[in-house]
C-alpha cells in the first residue's frame, strides 16, 4: 500500500508503470519467507535478511524493472503498448528504489527490527515506536488508495470529465498523515522510556529500560527493565503519566545456566535467536523421564501476555511466548529437537 501511494504522489506521472513496478518493489524485500522451505529455523535466521539491506536493494530494483520491462515488451506484441505517461526506465529505477527504502524504514519502526548494514555490520536497529500492524496508519493508507476510485465513480454518475491521473493529493495526504503518526509516537515512545527511567521500583538498580508499542493507541506501552538479577515489566499510560506493575506476577528472575542451556544456546536455533534477540531469556524448563531437557528462548520485547491475561506466576514453565523457540537437548548433550514456536525444524 505504501509502494502504491508512493507512485500516485507524483511518479506515476513520470513514468509509466510506477504504480504497478512500486507497489511490487515495497512487497519485494518480503520474497526471503521463501526460505521458509528450509524448515522454521532457516526462515527466522533469513528474515529481515539480506533482501532487507541497503547492498540488496539496487538488485532487486533492477530485477523488479526487468520484470515490468518485460511485462511492456509483451504488450507491446499485442498492439497495446500505449501508456499514459511516457516509458522511462531511469525514473521507474528509481522510484523502486525509494519503495525498497519505504519496506526497511517500516519495518525499522516496530520493534522487531532490520539490519540494513548487513554484511558489513550485524547490528540490529529498530526504533520500536509502531505496533507490527498499526491499524490507523492501514486505514489512513487505504482511504488514499480507494477514495479517489469511490469519488471517481459519483463522477462518472454526474458526467464529469475523468482525469487522466487520480488520487495525487489523497496520497499525498496519507504520507504526510504517515510521518505525523511517526513522530506523535516517536514523541510518547521518548516519553514513556523518560517514566519508566524516573519510577522506583523499589529502589533497584536499572541497567535496561526498553518500551515496546502496541496498537492503535499512543499513549500505551509494554516496558522491560532490567536489574541485577531479575526482569521487571511495567505497563506504561504516558497520556496520565503513569507506570503500572501487576504485583510481583511481572517479575521474571533470570534463571541460572545449566549445561543443557549452554548446549542448546549453541544450536543453530540458539545461535540465531540470540543474534537477533536484544532481550532473550533461556531457560530450562523441564526434563523427562528420559532425560530430555527442555530449553526456552523468549525475547521480553514481545511478552505483551503479561498485561494481556491474569497473573502468570513467577514461573513461567507453561506459558507459550510470542516468538519464542525450544530446544531439546538429551543426556548426551545432544541436540534432539529444535522448535519456532510450535514448528519442528526437520
């Protein structure tokens, strides 16, 4: 949607088949679920990979143009290669180009993160200011996308003339209604991290204090603080200047490392959940009567359940994360399972 009105803030006049190559080149960083074939592991470790950086993005541009080169060749066979604007293959490049660059700054605003320097630096960055789905800026984009077809056909029932370009400034509005979404929770976002760094917490000593977003609202945030020897979570109302605990039930101690978290941590799973996870906590939870272990990564970033369901207990042995992951490991500190969730890798 974001490729879409791109192109009809002003390229799609430019050069033709701006909408069509743009709103393909704004989904096309997304074409690494393909590893996904390779088991869950293989598509967690390639997720946000390399069609997620800036090295990646002049390829996949010029692919995307060859593609829709190729689509005008073909219509042009057919006789029907005419176009409302004219063909120009330099401005259609860079109007990929720019929605490439719209996919990695959207996915740089919530808190899941990209790394768009990679190879040449692995740092995770994300600015963990807006939800994974932000319903409001959905329905923002797509009223640009379908006023302008809906007002199009009361014109048409009216007989008035039809522009050859529509919908230029219903884009226009949506971008900038966008990047003032942006910065109102980038804004609460600053102040939410400010509350969380002034409240007591009985004194203990904070050496993290992350806030994660959720949606719709603003003015609301999960908060993780870490200490010494414990995770505290908070819920946070930066509109009445307040940050909330749920009584001890929020409160996560780090567990102690045992050898079968050492092994486990060393699994390909382990390798890349900890190469990604910015606030991972592992954790054996269980071990059979066969002497299976179990071992739980989770990353706080995304434990929303704590503020989302009843108390949960200090322990947290039974409860299924969000993006969390186990491994097994046996007696022989062999690695006998790797799971994603509730996905087996085989």
């Amino acid at each position: 949607m974001t490729g879409a009105v791109l192109a009809r803030a002003g390229i799609n006049r430019k050069a033709a088949y701006a909408t069509l190559a743009m709103t393909l080149a704004a989904e096309a960083p997304d074409m690494d679920v393909f590893w996904g074939v390779g088991g869950p592991v293989a598509q967690f470790e390639h997720h946000r990979g390399m069609t997620h950086t800036f090295l990646g993005l002049p390829f996949e541009a010029a692919i995307l143009v060859g593609l829709v080169w190729g689509i005008h060749r073909w219509r042009v066979s057919r006789g029907k290669g005419e176009t409302k604007a004219p063909v120009r293959w330099g401005v259609l490049y860079l109007g990929c180009l720019l929605a490439l660059l719209s996919h990695i700054l959207l996915d740089w605003t919530n808190n899941y993160g990209v790394r768009p320097f990679f190879p040449f630096n692995p740092r995770w960055y994300a600015g963990s200011f807006v939800f994974i789905f932000e319903p409001v800026l959905f329905g923002v984009l797509l009223l640009a996308l379908v006023g302008p077809w809906f007002f199009g056909l009361i014109g048409n029932e009216v007989g008035e003339r039809k522009p050859k370009f529509r919908g230029q400034g219903w884009a226009i509005f949506a971008l900038l209604a966008m990047v003032s979404l942006w910065s109102w929770r980038w804004i609460e976002h600053d102040n939410a991290v400010v509350l969380v760094q002034r409240e007591y917490f009985d004194g203990v000593q904070k050496l993290r204090v992350f806030c994660s977003p959720y949606p719709t609202d603003p003015y609301r945030w999960h908060a993780v603080v870490e200490t010494p020897d414990h995770f505290q979570m908070a819920a946070v109302d930066t509109r009445r200047g307040l940050v909330t605990t749920a009584g001890g039930t929020d409160v996560i101690y780090k567990p102690e490392t045992t050898l079968a978290t050492l092994v486990a941590k060393r699994s390909w799973l382990g390798r890349v959940y900890l190469d990604w996870s910015s606030w991972p906590v592992v954790e054996q939870t269980w071990i059979d009567p066969d002497g299976v272990a179990t071992v739980r990564f989770e990353d706080l970033r995304f434990d929303y359940a704590t503020f989302l369901t009843a108390g949960r207990g200090q322990s947290s042995a039974g409860r299924q994360p969000v993006l969390g992951a186990t491994v097994e490991v046996d007696q022989e500190r062999r690695v006998v399972e790797m799971k994603l969730g509730t996905k087996v890798q085989r």
